[in-house]
C-alpha cells in the first residue's frame, strides 16, 4: 500500500467570509431536499442540464459539509486509508504530539515507522476514538449503577449535609 501523508492527499476547505450567505442558502436548500417525497432522491445538475442522483450516504456528507462551513468551521476531507504525521494526528484526536508517541508506543493505535518518523492511518485513529469514546460511556454507566447502589440518588428533606 502506497504511503502518503495526509496533506498530500487531503483538502481542507475554510468557509469564505464572502459567500456566507450563499453557503446558509445552501444549507437550507439541503435540508429542504432531504424532506422530499420517498422514491424521490436529491440530484446534481450539470450546466448542460444533465441530472445526477446522489446517493443518500453522499448526501448527507454534502449536508454536513455545507453545515459545517455555514457555521464558519474548516472541514478536511480525506480518505480513511490516509498517513498522518504524528503531528496530524495528534491534531485530529485533540491531544498533544508527545501524549499521542506515547500511545503510539504503548501500541495502542497502530503506527509505521518506515525510518526516523512515525505515520499513523487515519482509520485507525477513527478505530481508536470510537474505542475511548465507548469506554468513556462504560464506565460513566458503572459510576452511575454504583451511585444507584449506593443510593445516592436518595431523596433528602433538607439541605445537603455539611462538609469540613
């Protein structure tokens, strides 16, 4: 598999100040064609006049696209099989450079390490954030059974007790 980092092959677009309004429109536009009669789809259509069906998965990455940069955020958009430098990735999951080696190192995400750098596939950092993000919820519904167990849901009369 060919290696390539994910600035070569991704494209990152920055809403225009200038065709904010344009970009809301189209927004609306969107949300209105995803309400259109069943058996109906939402198409593009060609200067020539030439009408192009969308399917519904690409649809909705137009909608959120365009929602995104109505909003004023940036969006990248890249393949799942994409290289990113560490610093990349470190970008994406909203964490450090050297907070991302060490997870790296523990062997957490996969990584490549073809000479001095390390690249990491954006798929498997997609694998690793749903991976945390499930965690996350595992153990905030134990905290919450063992709160139950607990019965510190209980029901009081008066005001919390006080602490010193």
């Amino acid at each position: 598999m060919p290696r390539f980092a994910a600035s070569s092959d991704a494209k990152t677009y920055v809403p225009d100040d200038a065709q904010g309004a344009v970009i809301a429109d189209f927004v609306r536009v969107l949300d209105e064609a995803g309400l259109s009669p069943a058996g109906s789809r939402p198409a593009l259509v060609a200067s020539n006049g030439e009408r192009y069906e969308l399917p519904e998965s690409m649809f909705d990455v137009l909608r959120q696209v365009a929602a995104a940069l109505s909003s004023g955020m940036g969006v990248n958009v890249a393949p799942l099989s994409a290289m990113l430098t560490t610093q990349e990735a470190a970008d994406y999951l909203g964490i450090s450079r050297p907070t991302l080696v060490r997870i790296l190192e523990r062997g957490e995400v996969p990584m490549e390490k073809p000479g001095r750098h390390r690249f990491v596939r954006l798929q498997d950092l997609v694998g690793y954030q749903d991976r945390m993000k499930a965690e996350r919820s595992a153990a905030l519904e134990q905290m919450m059974a063992d709160a139950v167990q607990d019965d510190l849901y209980a029901k009081t009369d008066g005001p919390p007790p006080q602490t010193r």
